[in-house]
C-alpha cells in the first residue's frame, strides 16, 4: 500500500490536525492551506496507521495507544515536543490521549469519538451504525468513485458526513470512497472500540479545550452522542456548535473551520506572545 507524505506545510506555531475514522490527511486538505497561508501556523496533517496512505497497523490487536504512539512518533521526527492538537472523530479521541501524555498546547475536538464509557449505548450505535455500513463499503470498493454517479449514490455517501448533500465537492467525495474502501483497519478498530472503554477522567484535561459540535451529524447526533462530553468536560472548556453541517465539517465549511481553529489558537497562544515581548 502506498504511503502518503504527510501534509507539512507553512511556519509558526505548530499545529497537529488528525483525521476521522475510514478517511485519511486529504479531509484536511483545504483547511491546512488556509491556516499555513496565514503564515502564522506550521500545520502538520498526518494519515493514522491503519488507513488508506497510512502505515499497516502490523497486529491484529490495534488500539488507540498504538494510533497515538505512531503520532507521537511523527511529532517527534520533525522536532515538535507539544502542539495546538486539532481532531475530529476518530481523531478528537487520538487528540485526547495526546494530551493525556502531555503533547498538547491546546485542544480542539470536532465531533469526537469516545464518548462513552465500557458499556454504553452510544458506543454500541455507533458501532452498529459502521457494521450496517459494510455493504456500502463491499459495493464502492468493487465500482470505486462510479458508485457516486448510481441513483441516490451521492446522498448515500454523504450522509454519514455532511448536513446536504451537495455539501463535500465530487474531489472530496472521490477521495472520501478512496480512502474508505482502502482502510485496512475497518475490522481492527471496531473490534478495539467494543473491547475497550472510550475516554476516561475528561475532567482532568490540563490544557485549554475547545468542543465543536454539529447540528447535522449523523454518526454522534446531539444530544445523546455528546452528552458524554459535556458532561464530563472541566467546565472552563468552550463549547462551539455549528448550524448545518454534518460529522467532517472541513469538507462543507473548510472556511469556517480554519476560522474556529485560528481563533481558538491565538486567543491562547497571544498573550503568551506578550508575555515574552514583556509587553
């Protein structure tokens, strides 16, 4: 399987944006130019082990601490000890436990996974939701991207992703059937999801947190797929919920998303700045 470079661009402070479950770096394809074009951030958009463009996982027994240690690997590699640590979905969950072992500035979740503890309702939906979805997956793996152009083809592919489904442009959606049908870690992932818990002592979270929410996700719909959060959030973190958009909001609103991440980071990264200046 080829492996992709990952997306490493731009220069400033560093920040780390990981991707969803079944897709790759491409998700943040557009939203990583933008913030490096700022010249203000150095971005950093790697593929997880497991998925398409990324390295094997190597075991059939995969779980979270392998995702992370493979990140923090990449981290270290181009000198970054800590950094604003961007996830969405399977990502926010990896992005989490980063900052658990200390690697993180700060912390933006969208739609994360893992919210839900050993034996959780939600954890069980979600992982049905992924099951019901393997034929979808068997049929666009066999057609690859002409499965977008059958009857309701689009509106199938989109669902799980967006709010409308002219949301994610035909390049994005191509890349997302690439990407989902070249996973290799499908079955792995959803056999760790059901062994083990999902996020534990969220209220210990040390650094400054933003939660962002979806009005239109389909795969963590609100409230009882982030009521977790929520919940268990120290109550200093900020809470963002966008109108309109579905599970991976980079691919309908990349704008919009770069906007929350810069924002996030400067307000936390500024008067640090004028700290050092002495000002």
């Amino acid at each position: 399987m080829t492996q992709y470079a990952p997306i490493h661009r731009g220069s400033g402070e560093p920040i780390l944006m990981l991707h969803p479950f079944l897709c790759s770096q491409n998700v943040w394809r557009t939203v990583a130019g933008q913030l490096s074009d700022t010249g203000r951030f150095e971005v950093l958009a790697p593929t997880m082990i497991g998925h398409h463009g990324g390295a094997r996982a190597g075991t059939w027994l995969l779980d979270t601490a392998a995702l992370v240690d493979d990140i923090e690997r990449r981290m270290d590699q181009i000198g970054w000890d800590t950094a604003h640590i961007v996830g969405n979905s399977l990502g926010g969950w990896v992005a989490f436990e980063l900052e658990r072992r200390g690697r993180s500035r700060t912390l933006t979740a969208i739609a994360p996974a893992g919210g839900w503890r050993q034996h959780s309702l939600t954890k069980y939906e979600t992982v049905l939701k992924f099951l019901l979805g393997g034929p979808a997956l068997i049929a666009a793996r066999l057609l690859g991207p002409r499965i977008l152009d059958l009857p309701f083809g689009t509106r199938i592919a989109t669902l799980p992703v967006s709010g409308p489904a002219d949301g994610p442009s035909r390049a994005d959606l191509v890349a997302l059937v690439e990407d989902a049908t070249h996973c290799t870690a499908y079955v792995q992932l959803l056999v760790k999801t059901l062994r083990l818990p999902g996020l534990l002592e969220l209220a210990g979270v040390g650094v400054p947190t933003h939660l962002v929410l979806c009005e239109k996700d389909r795969v963590f719909p609100s409230p009882r797929g982030t009521r977790y959060f929520i919940e268990n959030l120290p109550t200093e973190a900020t809470v963002t919920r966008l109108p309109g958009v579905g599970h991976i909001p980079m691919l309908e609103a990349p704008g919009l998303v770069t906007e929350l991440i810069a924002e996030f980071v400067d307000r936390h990264t500024e008067p640090e700045r004028e700290r050092e200046l002495g000002t």
